[in-house]
C-alpha cells in the first residue's frame, strides 16, 4: 500500500508538471489507481483530463471507457449513457469495448427510463451468448417482455437463447425461471412446473437466488 501511494504521489506530480512526453502514462496509472480504490471522482476528472490530451486512439478510448464506470459507479446515468454514445461513435472499438459500453450504456438508458433505447442495446448483445453482456441481455429481453405482458415473445426470446446456448449457465437459469412463469402466466401450469423441476434437477451452479426462486415457486 506504501509503495503504491508513493507512486501514486510520484504520478501525481508528473500530472502537475503537465509534460506532454509522460502525461498519457501518469493520467493512465492514477485514474486506474483511484478507481480501484473506489475514489470514483477523482478517477473521473483524471480519466476525463486524458480523453482530453490522449496522444493516440487507444489511451483515448481506454480513458472514454473509465469515464462510463466511473459515471455509472456514481449512478450518473445521463452523463454514463452520452460517453458511452461518443466512446461507440469511434471506428477502432475491439469487440470487447463495444459489448462493454453497450452493456453499460444499456443498463443507463433502463435507469433513466430510456427503455426502448435499452432494449437496443441489449438486443445487440443478445446476439453473441458466448459474452456474459449477451448471455445477461438475453435474460434481460425475456424478462422484459415478461413485464410488459407480452408472453408470447418472452417465450420466443427464452427459446432463441436455448437454441444458442452459452457457457454463463447463471444467465440461463435465470431465463428458465422467466419461461416458467411465462408458462404459468398462460395458465401452463404443468409446463411451468417441468421446466423448474428440471432446472432444480440439472443446475450445477451454488448460487442461493437460483435455488430460492426455484423453491418459492415450486411451493
């Protein structure tokens, strides 16, 4: 801890002297070092200096993409789903940055009931199961149209994501459970009751959630 606010310190006063040669790297290690100590507006301000000054694509979109966690972590949903909306106007985003700030920008949008927006966005990640955005976003689109009454679809959605498959078995549990109450919901209750049974049969995974909804419906 010693050595790490030591150069932290060190990095600071590099910032402070302001040379262009070093400023990207000092801007890079503080903001991460901030951010991971949960100092998240501080993290913002230095990560929101270095989308500023960034000498090349890459520092700027690593600095865009701290700004959107650090905005969602201080629940600045409005400010997290426009940095996310310029971070994607950009044309170089690996695969892995684009899902990320779709999922973020996605969870944003829900939160300032942005919803069809959302829905955007998680449709998009839906389409790649094999990522745990698109695997929680195909949970997400089911769970929705579950919400809004509209059994058919959410039945449909579970489906496709049978169909695909994905390794975030936790995902999928959950998505089991919304076809269950689909089922239930028009008035299936034999299926909604094979569906939780088989799911309590097979679920390898130890989370308590899955298992308590599992139980309170099977009562």
């Amino acid at each position: 801890k010693g050595n790490k606010d030591e150069a932290l310190s060190r990095f600071r006063r590099v910032i402070d002297a302001g040379n262009v040669k070093f400023l990207d790297n000092a801007l890079l290690y503080a903001s991460q070092t901030e951010y991971n100590n949960g100092n998240y507006r501080q993290a913002l301000a230095d990560y929101t200096r270095l989308a500023n000054v960034a000498r090349n694509a890459t520092n700027k979109q690593t600095a865009q993409m701290g700004m959107i966690r650090c905005q969602t972590a201080m629940s600045d949903y409005h400010e997290a789903a426009r940095t996310a909306t310029e971070l994607l106007e950009g044309s170089t985003l690996s695969q892995e940055m684009v899902n990320e700030a779709r999922y973020l920008r996605g969870k944003a949008y829900q939160q300032i009931n942005e919803v069809e927006k959302a829905m955007a966005d998680f449709r998009y990640l839906a389409n790649d199961t094999r990522s745990i955005q698109g695997a929680e976003a195909q949970f997400i689109l089911a769970d929705t149209y579950y919400r809004w009454k509209s059994y058919d679809r959410a039945e449909a959605q579970v489906k496709e994501f049978i169909q695909k498959g994905t390794p975030h078995q936790y995902w999928m549990a959950r998505a089991l459970i919304v076809l269950s109450d689909t089922y239930r919901a028009k008035g299936d209750t034999f299926q909604a009751r094979q569906y939780l049974e088989s799911l309590k049969a097979n679920y390898k995974g130890d989370e308590a959630d899955i298992q308590q909804m599992i139980n309170e419906r099977l009562q």
